[in-house]
C-alpha cells in the first residue's frame, strides 16, 4: 500500500489511513495494517473495558525496534490536533504543582471501532486509562473496579506472580469479590475485580477508598507472604519477589487496557485469562495473532468485568412488565454479527407516527417520525429521539395497554437490513433494504441532528437520490413554465427601459469592489452587509436557474435546492441576478468554513448528503437584465426595487437581504454580530461587469487576503504524511508572484484531504516564484501555481510578509490572475 493511504469506512465514519506496510516490530515482521486488522477484529471485546474511559496513549512512530535497540516512543494525554471531529473528547483539569496554576486537557475517548482504529493508525500502541468512567453529567465518577498490578522483581517471572494472583483470589473472593486475571504483555500480571457500582454504571467509592483497600490488600499479602510479595515501591527491595503495585487505583493513575497491545519486542498483548491457565508451569505472554484466535472462538475471561449496561435505563424505567407485553431486557446485547438491522413500526399512539429504529451497540436507536419516510428527496420529515430499545423490538407487535407509556396497537411497517456509510453524534447515513415486497423498498436516508442531544433532540429524515444521483424514477417532477400570475406587473413593464434584448452570447461577469475605508465611503448613503460566502450570478430562463462563479465556472448542480426541481421560481421569462451563495453556522452567523464542505463538491452523492448536513441561502443584491433587456445602465437604487419586486413572492433559500441607510450603523451591527464588513455603494451607480471600481467599497473588521498556493511543506507528527503547511504568494503590479509567508494553522481534515488531492496533480520540480527564504525552500515540495485560497492574517511585516495567518479555505471561483494585494 502506498504511503498516501487511503480512505476506509468503520461502522459509517471515514477514516484515512497509511503506511499500511510499514514493519512496526521488526522482530516479527508485523505491519501496521495487521495491527489496524487487529485492533477492528478485537473491538467488540475491547471497547466494554475502555468506553467512557480517559484514553493515554503510548505512540511509536517510527516502529518499536528490537530487544536489543527498542525504538524511542512517548507518551501523551492532550487530543492530537488534526484528530478527526467523531473523536469523542472530555477535558480533564491538571495542576502542574502545588501553588501552579491549572490548566484543562482535552482527552479522547475510545467509544468506538473507528476511534480505536485512528489510535492503531497514529502509531498509539499502547492504550492506558484509569479504573473510573465519565458520569453522563461529564464529571469523574467513582472506580468501577479494583486492579493490583504484579510486577515479577529479579529472578522471579509469570510462575510467581500467577502464585500471588491466587492468594489475592483467595482474600477477595472473601470480600465479595471474583478477581480476573490479565497477563500484562509486558511481565506480570494484573488482577481486575468489579466493584458494587451505581445505576449510571460508576462506582459507589471514591477513588481513596479503593486505593485504601488495595494498599490493605498488598500489606495482608506482604505480611504472610514476605519471601515472595512486597508492597515496596523502591526497586531494591523487589530482587526475589513479586511487587505488589496498589497504587494504579489512584483517580490520577492509569493501567494498560485489556486486550491492548504492547510496545514491546514482539506484539505482546494486554491478554485476559483463564485462572485453569495461570496454573499452567508454561504460563507465557500471549501474541496478538494468539490473541485473535482466542476472540475468534468466542474466549473472553474478561466479559464478566464489563461494565452493566445502562442503555435500557431509560427505557425499563418507563415501562412495567407486569402490564405491557412489550420485552423487558434488563442489558443491552450481543448484536447481529453482519449488516445492522433497522425496523420501522407503525405507531398508533395519541396521534399515528412511525418508529424508525436502527441496531447499534446491542439496543435499537430510536427516533419517532410523525409523517414517516419521505416519499420524494425534495422533502424532509421531522425526527424526535427517543429512548433505546431492546433488539427485541426488531419484531415486536401488539397492543399496549391504555394508560401505559405509549399506548396504542403497534405493526411493523418494514424492517431489513442497513448499509451504514456514516454514524456520528449528529448525523446518521445508510441505504435501508427492506422486505421482499415490504413498503420501503430500498432507500438512502440520513438523520441530520438540528437541536438538542440525546432524547427529544430534533433530527431531520431525508430520503436523498439513488446511486445515479437522481430520485426514483417515479418520484421525478416535471418542471412547469412560470404561472400566469408571475407575467409582468404594470409598475414593473413601466420601470424596465424599451431596450432591444441584450445579447445571450457570454454570461455576464460579476462587477467587483475596491477595498476602502470609512472615510472614503462617507458620501455613500448606502451599505449592504458584507455576507463572506461565494459569489454566483444567476440566470433564470425557460423555468430554471443556473448558477455561475465569478471564474464563469458553472456550479449549478452543486447546490440543488436552489436550482433542482421544486426550488423557487422567479416570477419573469429571464432575468439576471447577482448575490452570494452563504452558510450559516449554528449561531446564524455566515461561515466560509462550512461553505468549504458544499464549495468543491461534484459527485451527486455527496452533493446530496450536504444539502442537508449544509443548508445555502442565496442572498440577491443587484439585478443586470429582466425578461430581455439590459439594466447595467440603470442606477442601482432603480435595480435594487425592480429586484425586491421580482423576489418579493420567494420563499427561502433564495433571499432579498436588506441595505441600510447609514453606513456607522451598518458597520456597528456587523461587528457586533461577529461579521466580516460591510459593502458601501453608491446608489446612483451602473452596473460594470467584470469591472472593479471605487463606486462598491468593501469595508472589513478583519484582514482577509486571497492567495496563490506555490508549495507544500510537510508535516510533523499526527500530520506527518501530510500537508503541514502551504507556501503562499500574491502577484504583484506587473503579475509576478511575491512570496508572502506560509499557513499552517486552520486546516480540517476535510480541507487537509481535499487539498492534497487537489495538489498532487499540481506537483512539479521546479519553484514558480523567486525569493522564498532557505528556511522555507529547504523542505518544499513544489506545485504549479494555479489553487487560489484565503487566509485571516494580524498584519503586514515590514518585508511584505503574512503575519500570524490562518486558512479560511480554497477559493475556486476565482483564478490566481485575479488575485492582488490587499490594500
């Protein structure tokens, strides 16, 4: 497998992974993709022993080396940045001493195959975390269970240590308690036993009282045992005896994982065992291969340490088995081996709705859908989440009695199997096949969280297009001319000039703005808000719209819901329009960043998915022809009415934003509300295509410059097989490119994999500009300079160089000839 990798799908999440024939034990042979194989294989076994858990990870990037060269590794706590947004993650609050200040850690949390997978694929062999779990409520909840690690001292080995694990037994069987054990991977062993835990699954004692139990524990065994066990820290005092390490109870300590691997020589693992095996005279540290077989066959020691389930809570607490025939699990279980199951039921309760659940994790996640699955891609139905329920409930039937929870008579209306391309926390995407003959047939949904979390949060179900990108060929639409009622008003034939027709021989392209200041705007009594999306004109003829970027690039199909049938009709036989394509993020402010994620895409399915997950707004503000005649000549408050007259019956996404009257208030509400600037215009100003001029003045809050990319830097670390930074250059007065600084900071992993594919082709030998420092040159690894992009940046150093810049994103809508120098 080459070094770039490539792109692999773990239960719906997508994850990029590399260097799948590196050798990482070198004594072996064992490659990194035989560990990724390994860790997805004992998943399943894994997780129930680290989920909720703080995750320290142990990385070896460069492989382990050998028993006589180990290689250097490192540890660390702190989320790598650049780790993919479905890492689950809990900060963690960390003191550097007593009277030092505190500061907060974000730590990951293995929750997942994928996420486990992501360690395996940054070189995290080594999986450590503490005895306690996060409460739901995200603070640390008490030890659900007691470890004592035994570390053979010298002249001793695994024979001794499996002697003192069975002394151990012996006391905490007494207490209540049925230890397991677990050969380390490394030496010893350790000893795990459940504790007495909560309804939430955490433990009902703090971490100091276990500790105090287990340091007890240690000194019982020391005392009766003094020839063969210490409690003893210190080295000198462990020659001939097992250390008895109490101290990993501790809510600040961690132990290698079970079923983890190991950096050792050989890739030993964290193994769960049988107690018949610790009293075998070959007791040895098992292998991952071994340990894969086990797993394979169905041997887990450990099951009985996993944490109780507490995905039916919820659920059981609502219902009472002795007067509703629904199932009454008390445990989440082992789930279907091969492709999720889902069942859509429908649900005569107060009012009919339908119950859409889907396997995960041994329960069915469920949403209530009050009109069902969407017939047709142009419509969206509203889901409400609901409590997991039992798998069981793939077939259940039947009458809940009145007065019980959800009451009524319950059918199944299909039920199948899915396909998942994605499952995150917001967002879930899988083709549902149903029965033979059932009512959905096969469809693509998504589930796309837009309020709330966990139960009574608010989803959107979308059915989106078949694999062609388009919808079943019976749900297709024909597109209607214009109604009658949108023919021309009288007011409106009277306001457009006898003109003849303006020429439909190349589309119009976009007038542009100098960049200014309020100073030079105060004559301007005009100003629109400045919207920081991409810039499209738009042509509407014979019942549709289509869209061009300012490059004269055409986009239409990569935004559907303003284009596809069932989008907004303007009410003329032609007309051209300029506006801005805009994202918002969640706060309603416009976000070039999640614009990023619709901008680039080509692929139908992927336009598709977006749709939802990225809603656009097209946000009008000038109009340069209306059914066959010329406006640019007009002056723009004449075009701005005849605009909101022709808009003035649409309905979102397609808008009419307003203009104020006073620029000091335009720019005030901008920057309070977190925007980019305003526009100043001059209301008596035509409309000159292509043209930049000083009648539009752009006025910023901050400094935002477009770029040329002219090289890549790579990176270091977690981003070691990729792009670190991006060397940038801005053509100067007579068109030759300046070196202006590099970026390495405000990449997603979306951005990060997009570049790269968009730069690979771009590869060349050769610079494309003189004058890069040494420094920067050293590394550089050289592209044709035709990508355009944006960063943010503080300011301009004396010598013409970015200072303290950050990526905004690729600009595609325009060419590197259009970019100049911000003044």
């Amino acid at each position: 497998m080459a070094a770039s990798g490539q792109v692999v799908q773990i239960d719906g999440r997508r994850l990029r992974v590399t260097n799948l024939d590196k050798v990482v034990y070198p004594e072996t042979g064992t490659t990194k993709g035989e560990i990724l194989a390994y860790v997805s294989r004992v998943a399943q076994v894994m997780l129930p022993h680290v989920r909720g858990r703080p995750v320290t990870r142990k990385r070896w990037v460069d492989g382990v080396g050998t028993a006589d060269a180990p290689a250097e590794s490192f540890f660390t706590k702190q989320l790598e940045q650049g780790a993919p947004d479905w890492v689950r993650r809990m900060p963690i609050e960390h003191s550097d001493g007593p009277g030092q200040s505190k500061n907060v850690k974000e730590y990951p949390l293995a929750d997942d195959t994928a996420t486990l997978v992501w360690f395996a694929q940054i070189a995290a062999l080594e999986l450590h975390v503490p005895q306690w779990r996060f409460t739901h409520s995200g603070g640390r909840g008490g030890p659900d269970r007691l470890v004592l690690d035994l570390d053979p001292g010298p002249g001793v080995g695994l024979a001794e240590c499996a002697e003192v694990a069975r002394i151990a037994r012996g006391i905490l069987s007494g207490m209540g308690l049925e230890p397991m054990p677990v050969t380390s991977g490394s030496k010893g062993i350790h000893l795990y036993a459940r504790l007495p835990n909560a309804d939430d699954g955490t433990g009902l004692q703090s971490s100091d009282e276990v500790s105090a139990v287990a340091k007890e524990l240690a000194r019982l065994i020391e005392a009766d045992h003094p020839d063969l066990a210490t409690r003893t820290m210190a080295k000198s005092a462990r020659g001939g005896k097992v250390f008895i390490d109490w101290s990993q109870n501790s809510a600040s300590k961690t132990t290698i994982a079970p079923y983890s691997l190991r950096g050792r020589a050989r890739p030993w693992v964290a193994a769960p065992r049988t107690w018949e095996e610790l009293d075998d005279p070959g007791l040895r540290q098992l292998e991952f291969d071994e340990v894969l077989e086990r797993v394979d066959a169905g041997i887990d020691p450990l099951a009985a340490l996993a944490p109780p389930s507490t995905a039916l809570t919820s659920y059981l607490a609502k219902r009472d088995a002795a007067k509703t025939p629904e199932p009454m699990p008390t445990t989440a279980v082992a789930g279907n081996p091969g492709a999720p199951r889902f069942v859509i039921q429908e649900h005569h309760a107060s009012r009919l709705h339908y119950d859409l659940r889907i396997e995960r994790d041994g329960v069915l996640i469920s949403w209530a859908v009050p009109k069902g699955v969407p017939e047709t891609p142009d419509r969206n139905h509203l889901a409400v989440m609901t409590e997991p329920h039992p798998l069981e409930y793939l077939t259940f039937e039947g009458e809940i009695p009145r007065g019980e929870y959800g009451a009524d008579s319950m059918t199944v209306w299909d039920t199948g199997t899915v396909a998942l391309e994605k499952w995150r926390d917001d967002e879930v995407i899988g083709t549902f096949t149903g029965q033979a003959g059932g009512r959905l047939g096969s469809a693509r949904l998504a589930l796309i969280r837009t309020e709330g979390e966990g139960e009574k949060s608010q989803w959107l179900l979308h059915r989106m297009k078949d694999a062609g990108g388009h919808p079943p060929a019976s749900q297709r639409r024909r597109v209607s001319p214009a109604p009658e009622r949108h023919r021309r008003s009288p007011a409106r034939e009277a306001a457009i000039p006898a003109e003849a027709p303006a020429s439909e021989e190349a589309p119009i392209r976009p007038m542009l703005s100098e960049t200014g200041s309020p100073g030079l705007a105060r004559g301007y009594d005009w100003a629109e808000i400045k919207w920081d999306g991409v810039r499209a004109i738009g042509t509407w003829a014979d019942g549709r719209l289509t869209l061009r970027a300012r490059s004269g690039t055409d986009i239409t199909a990569r935004y559907p819901e303003l284009t596809a049938d069932g989008a907004p009709h303007l009410p003329a036989s032609d007309a051209v329009i300029d506006g801005e394509i805009v994202a918002f993020d969640a706060q309603g402010r416009p976000s070039f960043t999640r614009l990023q994620n619709r901008m680039h895409l080509t692929r139908g399915r992927e336009i598709e998915r977006e749709v939802v997950r990225t809603p656009v707004v097209y946000l009008l503000f000038d109009l340069m022809r209306l059914d066959g005649h010329d406006l640019t000549r007009m002056p723009l408050r004449q075009r701005r009415k005849l605009l909101e007259q022709l808009a003035s019956d649409l309905d979102a996404p397609v808008q009419v934003p307003p203009v104020f009257d006073d620029l000091d208030a335009a720019m005030e509400m901008s920057g309070r509300y977190g925007l980019e600037g305003v526009v100043a215009k001059d209301p008596e100003s035509a409309y000159r295509p292509g043209a930049r001029s000083t009648s539009w003045l752009k006025l910023k809050h901050t400094r935002t410059q477009e770029v040329v990319v002219v090289g890549i830097r790579p990176g270091q670390g977690n981003r070691r097989d990729g792009i670190g930074s991006l060397l940038l250059a801005v053509p100067d007065d007579d068109g030759a490119l300046r070196y202006v600084g590099r970026v390495g900071t405000g990449f997603t992993d979306r951005m990060l994999s997009d570049l790269n594919a968009r730069l690979d082709p771009l590869r060349t030998s050769t610079p494309g500009l003189d004058g890069v420092p040494a420094p920067d040159a050293s590394d550089a690894e050289w592209v044709r300079p035709e990508l355009v992009g944006e960063v943010e940046f503080a300011n301009w150093s004396p010598s013409g160089i970015l200072r303290h810049s950050r990526w905004r994103g690729l600009r595609p809508d325009k060419s590197p000839e259009e970019v100049r120098r911000e003044s």
